[in-house]
C-alpha cells in the first residue's frame, strides 16, 4: 500500500471517507493511528505544512505518571492509561524515554504542610509510588537545588520523551496502514448534511462521514462552524529557556514546585535531547499565534531558575522559546461525542495531552462507535522504529556498523547536535518527509543546537532545497 501524504494541489475526491480528523497534533495523529486499525476509509487534515507545528512542538516533554490529576476526572483516568501505553508504544518504536523521576520540592513550611494530600491525592490517582522526602535525602538526590529546600514528593515513575518523533511515529504509522495525510489544508466552513460533512479547506472540499475535532488552540472555532458553543479556548502561554548540554549534569530529576491555582509553576528538568529546560510562565493570553517571548517573562524564569537551581544560570542558554495551552474554563478535558451528528470534539487538551494521546485515541473511537460508526475488526499495524534523537541511546555518528553501512551516517552535517547526512537524507524522503527547516530541526536536531543553525543553516537549507549529495 502507497501511503497517501499530500501538501499542496486540490484534494483528491474519491467518495467521502468515513473519519476525518481536524488538527495534526499529537492527539489528532495518535487519534488517526488508532482508526487506522480499523478497515475504514481515513483522512486527517491540517492547517500548517506538517504535523506537530502548534501545541505538540513546544512542551516540557514530561511522560507524566497522572499523581496530580484531579481523581475522578477524564483526565486523571486518560493519563494513567495513556502513561503505560505510551511507555509500551516508545519501546517497540524506538522513541526515546529516560525514566528521571520527579521531585515535587517544599520551599516553606506552607508548602510542606501539603506534600502529605498530594501524596494522599496520588494514592487516589492510583499512583502508589510517591513518598514523602525529608530535607537530608533531597539534598542527596539532588546536592545543587537551592538553600532552603525542606522536603519533597518523589515520583519516581515521572519521564522525560520526545515530544516531536511521538506525533511523527503516529502519522507515519497511520500512513503506512492506509490513513490519507492532507496536510496545508486549513477548514473554513463546514457543511453537515443528513448523511455527510462538506468540509470547504484551502485546498478544496473533502468529505466525510464522521468527523473528529481535534483542532487544539482552535477546537472551539471548529465547534462553532458545527454548531456547537460549549466551550472557548483562551490560548495559555508557557515561555521556556533552554540551557546547553554542559548544564545536563547540574539536575537529576523533573524538579517541579508545588502547584497552585494558576498552574504547576515553574520547572527545572532535563531532556532526551541532553539539555535543560526552565519554565514554563503561564500567561492568558487572546492571539492564537503569539508565541514570541516577552522580558517579564525571562525576568520571571531566571528568578525562578536562580531560587531552585542557582548554578544553572551560570550556564548558556542555547534557545528560548514559547508555546500555547488549549486552556478552557474547566480543569478537565473537553471531550463529547454527538452522536446524532457524527462528530466527536476533543477539546482542552492541555499539558498532558502528550502523555494520554493514545488513550485518548481508543477513548474517541469509542464515542466514534457509539454514534455509529462501524468500525468492524482491528487488524495489526505496519510495525515501525523510528530514527533516534536521545543522548542516552546510540545514535548514527557513533554507530560503526551503520556507518560502515551507509558512509552518510558519519558525515555530520550539524557539529553542535552532531546530525548526519544520512539522518538528514532520512527525514527528507520519509514518509511524511521535511518540507522545511523547522521541520528537519524536529525530525533530526539540525540546527537546534548551541549556535542555532549559525554554523550549518546554509548546508540545511541546501538540502531542503533537494540539492542532496
């Protein structure tokens, strides 16, 4: 079977699919795989030129284990499944995972006072691991934190991923099952009729006969062309600073603070990447696209770093940057099926949609069923290993069978994340391929290193270009 991956030109019309998925993120992709089990006609559409560009690109890559969820809700249950089928997913697919643990830190006697209903409130979650941490053992796990650390909850089980080759793995597993990938195809208006939705995008009508919103930032605007007004996304900002791999040795775990209303505060954590990240601020804000950092923002996020790890300011930072939560007025996700219309919206996903998209794939297939849709016998998917992009894993440049293979593999292209031609080569004739700069940085590293493209931009975009070697 030819995977079916369009980005320009009209759509092809070959009779109505029977799910459409809006939105490319790694709830829509996670949610497309899983329909693609099914002997069903698929398609997924997106706004932008590939998948992953809005919420999934820019996180904090935590695996969260689901200890602070609010018990009882759809959230809390979604995560803790989506946390162990994640887990399982990255293993047979090669997506880097590192197991850090979290440390959820007391700095006051306030805060101290209630480590022991967070505990309390993770047993409820399921999540029977966590312990209560004295001041002396802290400082042993983690010797650089700032003075005045009294005590923490550790959660052993929480895990840094890759936030990018997970949606990636997704969509090209469902291409590779027959799921047809439309991506540059914004959705303007849509047509419900008694047996089909006319979707009008940019690049022409597709129709449907289910549909899924799973449109993030603009889920509701989506609900609203179907009718629906239940709910508005406020479009949350989490600026994030990254500092050098040089830093990597100064945090062992996810340090997180204690949470409040306004969110879970500001973090310190490490990433499969080898960095350290510090952030994210939590701003409302009304422009859906506003991703640029602010100063106050910074100020807020080196004051915050200096308190919790005061060494790390000593280091270089290699990039800051910005993303958007889905933020509605419920602390829970947005999830309802409307049957008598055969649609489902996935709304509200906010940080720890990363960790419950494949739960969330089989919770929205169900609703898919119970408003009709006959999904008939699940068959196994095309197995997949996805290229690696975790330090703690061996990658090509080190790899001597591989390059002895393929030359290519040790030719490196970018110095600072030391990424090869062949990987580069890879990402640009893959299966959902690289269309642009960004989207090799998100498939291969290049250019997200210390000097940010400085050095091998030129190189990157020559290759872009398809003037490859």
């Amino acid at each position: 079977m030819t995977p079916l991956v369009t980005a320009a030109g009209e759509l092809p019309d070959d009779g109505p699919y029977d799910v459409t998925v809006i939105g490319g993120g790694v709830v829509g992709t996670a949610i497309v795989r899983e329909l693609a089990r099914h002997p069903l006609r698929v398609a997924l559409v997106e706004a932008s030129d590939d998948i992953g560009t809005g919420t999934s690109k820019a996180n904090t890559a935590i695996l969260h284990t689901g200890f602070d969820a609010v018990p009882g809700s759809l959230e809390a249950r979604l995560v803790r499944e989506g946390h162990r089928l994640l887990l399982d997913y990255a293993a047979d697919t090669g997506i880097p995972v590192e197991r850090v643990g979290a440390l959820l830190v007391a700095w006051d006697q306030e805060q101290l006072a209630v480590l022991p209903s967070l505990l309390a409130k993770a047993e409820r979650n399921g999540y029977r691991a966590a312990r209560i941490l004295d001041a002396a053992e802290l400082r042993t796990r983690e010797p650089r934190l700032g003075p005045g650390a009294l005590g923490a909850l550790h959660i052993p089980d929480e895990s840094v991923i890759c936030p990018w080759t997970t949606p990636l793995a997704y969509a090209t597993q469902a291409a590779l099952a027959g799921a047809h990938l439309h991506l540059g195809s914004r959705v303007r208006s849509i047509d419900t009729g008694p047996d089909v939705h006319t979707l009008t995008t940019s690049r022409g009508p597709l129709r449907t006969r289910h549909l899924v919103n799973a449109a993030g930032l603009h889920a509701d605007e989506i609900d609203r062309l179907l009718g629906q007004a239940t709910f508005t996304v406020t479009p949350r900002r989490g600026e994030l600073i990254v500092f050098d791999k040089l830093a990597r040795d100064l945090v062992r775990h996810i340090v997180l603070p204690v949470p409040t209303k306004a969110g879970k505060g500001v973090l310190v954590a490490p990433t499969v990447f080898g960095n350290v990240l510090l952030g994210p601020t939590a701003e409302d804000i009304t422009d859906r696209t506003d991703t640029g950092s602010t100063e106050d923002g910074l100020r807020h996020l080196r004051e915050s770093g200096r308190r919790i790890l005061p060494a790390l300011l000593d280091e270089e930072v290699t990039a800051v940057y910005a993303g958007l939560r889905a933020a509605t007025d419920q602390d829970d996700y947005r999830v309802q099926g409307h049957p008598g219309q055969r649609t489902v919206t996935v709304g509200g996903i906010r940080s720890t949609g990363l960790t419950a998209s494949l739960a969330l794939a089989a919770h929205v297939t169900g609703l898919l069923a119970d408003g009709g849709l006959d999904l008939g016998e699940a068959r196994p998917l095309p197995p997949l290993t996805m290229p690696n992009l975790g330090e703690a894993f061996t990658r090509p440049y080190l790899d001597a069978a591989m390059i002895a293979r393929d030359p290519a593999y040790g030719t490196v292209v970018c110095h600072c994340e030391r990424v090869t031609l062949g990987e580069i080569r890879d990402a640009l004739t893959s299966v959902v391929p690289a269309r642009s700069p960004d989207g090799l940085r998100r498939r291969t590293r290049a250019g997200g290193g210390r000097c940010q493209g400085f050095s091998c931009a030129a190189t990157v975009r020559e290759l872009v270009a398809g003037r490859l070697p």
